[in-house]
C-alpha cells in the first residue's frame, strides 16, 4: 500500500453527485449519479460509499477537494458548506479547486481550456491556464487561470485579448 495521501474530492455544483478518492495521483474509487435535485440530501451517503469502495475511513483522509465553479450556486453552497464542515471535524485542510484548474491537470505547460459542460448551462467558459511554478500547498499541480472568460451560449473560446 502508498504512503501518498488520501484525498476525497467532490462535486455537486451542477445536475449531478460526484466524488473521487484519489491516493496521490491514482484514482481509487469514484461515483457520479445525474439527478436534478436531491444533491443535499445524497452528498454525504455517496461519500461514504466512495470510501467504503475505496476500503478507507473518514480519519485516513489528509484532505478535501470540492469544486467552487463555474456551475450552479446552490449546488456549489452544499459541497463547499460540506467540505467546510468535514475539515473542521476531521482536522484536515479543504481545498478549493475550479473546474478550469480540475479541466486543466495533464495539459501542456500552457494551454487553453473550451466550451465544455457549461453548455447545458447555456454558457460557454473558458480559460487560459499558465503554470508559473507557485501554488498552494496541498493544490493539484496546475496552473492559475490567466484569464477567463464566459460568454452567452451559442459562443466559443478563443486566445484571450
């Protein structure tokens, strides 16, 4: 078994429950269930079967990763209050990641990231990540979003100006 840390990720902040529990950079286990509603109520069950998967407990978790956006702000509010809630009680740092920066891990040094599942919310987003080396500590190792840009759907993602 790795010595790599255990992080749970999750994500409620569109029409989905999400979660992944990564040992390092290795996936473990993961679920993702598509519903409309519900996400409250069906976070922290699906988080517990993604740890039952995974054959690990809340107190082996070095830390959490929830997605802040772009997506739906309700659905945003009940992953980041759950991940808030859980760091406190388990002692662990929660760790704030964007879809662009999640979107943007493996890409070359810099790159452009385009309309993706931000179309079902009548948008299209996109961003320009560069790595220049800092970053948070405990952060997936990605850039910082250059510039972003959203513009009413049907629109594209080109160079930023």
């Amino acid at each position: 078994m790795s010595d790599a840390p255990l992080i749970l990720t999750f994500d409620t902040s569109a029409a989905h429950c999400a979660a992944a529990l990564f040992r390092g950079s290795d996936q473990v286990a993961a679920r993702m269930e598509p519903m409309a509603r519900g996400q409250a109520e069906r976070l922290m069950p699906l988080l517990e079967d993604v740890l039952a998967e995974g054959g690990v407990r809340w107190r082996d978790m070095a830390a959490l990763a929830v997605l802040t956006g772009p997506g739906n702000f309700t659905g945003i509010r009940i992953s980041v209050a759950a991940a808030r809630g859980l760091a406190m009680a388990l002692g662990v740092p929660a760790i704030g990641v964007t879809a662009f920066e999640a979107l943007g891990v493996g890409l070359p040094e810099n790159g452009l990231i385009g309309p993706g599942a931000w179309a079902a919310l009548g948008r299209a987003a996109c961003t320009r990540i560069e790595r220049r080396g800092g970053r948070r500590p405990g952060a997936p190792r990605v850039g910082r979003a250059a510039s972003s840009t959203v513009l009413p759907a049907p629109g594209g993602c080109g160079p930023p100006q």
